[in-house]
C-alpha cells in the first residue's frame, strides 16, 4: 500500500464557542493546500480512497484532494484520536490517503515506521504530507517522502 498521511490545512483559531471539531480552514489554508494537490497532480499521484477526521477542517482539506482522488472522502472516528493499528490495517485501496490532526498524524508516522508510536521525529506542519509504503502495521511502512508548503 502506498499510504499518505495528512494534516489538515490551516485552520482557524480556537476561541471561545466555536468547538475544536468545528474550527474551518483559512483562506490562506485552502491557497496553501491546493498548492499541495497541484504538486501531488504534477508527481501523477492519484487516489483510490480518501479516509478523513469528521471534524470540518480535516473534511475541507479532503475535499480539496478531489481532483486527485476517486470518489468521496470516507470520514471516520480513528483519524480523530490516538493511532489504532487496527484502523490502519482495516484500511482498503492501493494508493490511500488519510487527512487527520497533531500530535495524531506524526504519532502514527512513528508507529507505522518504527513501531512506536511516541518514537517521533518528525512534527507535521499543517498541510504536510507524509508518503508510506509497506503494509499499515507497527514497523512495516518505509517513508518515501515528505511534503511541506513552500511558496511557489
């Protein structure tokens, strides 16, 4: 499987009433990441299935994956909380992309890498992808490479 992990785009600020799960991507977050996706078309990176957080920042930065994903974003609970090796072994497709939050996404790059999943070395920047291939379990995944926004 080829497995990419993603944060989500910037985000608004928290503040008083509006819930974490609530919080919208920026103008400039979505500017940003759709960058990301040009350069994801440019390299002919296409996929299958787009699993997503249900919260609305982590859904708006799927549904910016559109013009390079097949189908709809999947939302589910396991990319919004602590990293489950069974979640990412239930996962299906060849070419997958899963659009989550920090500390979640760089503890499930180290579990998926190294088997430990506080073993992080590397921060997700918001917008960061990560790209893995291997099987999704504990120590099986190899990082190939890792994309962070740069102004064209």
């Amino acid at each position: 499987m080829d497995l990419f992990l993603i944060r989500h785009a910037i985000a608004e600020d928290r503040r008083a009433g509006l819930p974490d799960g609530e919080r919208q991507l920026t103008d400039t977050g979505r500017r940003r990441f759709e960058q990301m996706v040009e350069d994801l078309e440019r390299g002919n990176i296409h996929f299958d299935r787009v699993y997503t957080s249900p919260w609305t920042r982590a859904v708006q930065t799927a549904e910016l994956l559109a013009p390079v994903t097949d189908g709809k974003p999947i939302a589910t609970e396991g990319l919004a909380r602590t990293p489950d090796p069974a979640f990412f072994a239930s996962l299906d497709g060849d070419m997958v992309a899963c659009v989550g939050h920090e500390p979640w996404m760089s503890d499930t790059l180290a579990l998926l890498t190294t088997g430990d999943p506080q073993g992080t070395w590397i921060r997700f920047k918001k917008g960061a992808i990560a790209w893995l291939r291997g099987e999704p379990a504990p120590a099986s995944m190899h990082l190939r490479a890792l994309w962070i926004w740069k102004r064209h």
